[in-house]
C-alpha cells in the first residue's frame, strides 16, 4: 500500500507511514454549523484527550518559551504528549512536537493543516530529540468540508525510531516507534479522528 498523495503533506520518503481518516455527512442546513464545531475542537489542543475517549494520550499545549497555554495554536508552538508506558528520561516522561506548519486552503473545498515534528523540549538546553521518532518524521492533521461532507485526515510519514538518545530512551524509541510504524499510532489517531466527529 502506498501513501497517500495529499496537498500540504510531507512527502513520504524513508520509514513507516500511516493514512488514519474518518468521515462523516450531513444535511446542507447543518455542514456549516458542524465544521465551525470541528475547528473548535481542531484548534484546542489541550483537549483533544476528551475527543479521544477510547486512547489514553494526552496531549498539553505550549507556547515557544515552553509556557502552557490556551489559544488557537500558532506556527512554533509545542505539543506535549503523554502515551501510555514509560516516557523518555529525556523530557520527563513525554514526548514532544513542534507546529511547524499551519495552512488554511479553500480551492475546491475548505480545509486546515497542521504539521508537526518531534522536537526538542522548548526552552530546554537538552540537545535531544524527545520524541519516540526521528526529527524527520511528520504528524499532519488535516479537517476539510466538501460538499455536505466533513472529514479528518492524520498522515503520518516517514516514521523511524528515534535512536539520537540515550541507552534507556533508545531501547524505549525502538519499542514504541516499531509498534507505531506497524499500527499502534494508527489506532491511536484514528480513534482522535472519529472522536472529532462525534457530535453526540
């Protein structure tokens, strides 16, 4: 199976990837009313654990100076995530992701992207990846309304185990990012997905 080919998505080159959508329809007099929800729930991070009921990750927002903060999410902002099992000695306990994309399209449909990658702990003098994966990997995820159609894209792409760490994180990293590479981010992100749509 081959990665799919979509516009603002980090192009697949070396590694794992993964392809996590969900989709949904609804009457004309409704799509818009339910896609500025979905941009709510898109853009307040620090709550996507509450969308994703059936995972256990957490994910905390933070600004680029590593202050914890509630607002629409900015180009060089921090993500930090709490999966379940042991974290890196590296950053606590977490891993963490930088924004380093954010784009808004409206040719043909109505879509945001998000683009992160494993980064660094902000404001940390620490010269490590804290992250499972290699700073090449991406996590872009993408809502889109087309039609009377909504749907949640999370792409994942060039995924390797991060092994610039040190000997307990590196055995960690290669745990975690080869069960990621063969399906357990995928879940994980396809549960978010669907939770995102869940307007019950």
């Amino acid at each position: 199976m081959k990665p799919k080919q979509v516009p603002g998505v980090s192009l697949q080159k070396s590694g794992g990837f993964h392809d996590s959508e969900s989709t949904k329809e609804f009457s004309v007099s409704e799509i818009d009313e339910k896609f500025e929800i979905l941009k709510k729930r898109f853009f307040s991070i620090n709550e996507w654990k509450s969308y994703n009921k059936n995972a256990s990750a957490e994910f905390k927002h933070f600004d680029r100076s590593g202050q914890p903060i509630e607002r629409i999410p900015q180009k060089g902002d921090f993500i930090r995530i709490g999966i379940p099992g042991p974290g890196t000695k590296e950053a606590n306990g977490y891993d963490w992701v930088e924004i380093v994309n954010l784009s808004h399209t409206t040719v043909g449909s109505e879509s945001y992207l998000m683009v992160c990658r494993p980064s660094k702990e902000p404001n940390k003098l620490k010269n490590h990846i804290a992250h499972f994966y290699s700073s090449a990997a991406t996590s872009n995820i993408m809502i889109s309304k087309e039609g009377n159609k909504l749907k949640v894209g999370v792409y994942g792409r060039n995924e390797k185990p991060n092994l610039d760490a040190s000997f307990t994180d590196k055995i960690r990293n290669l745990l975690i990012g080869f069960g990621g590479i063969f399906g357990f981010s995928k879940i994980q992100w396809k549960t978010l997905a669907e939770g995102f749509l869940d307007f019950k």
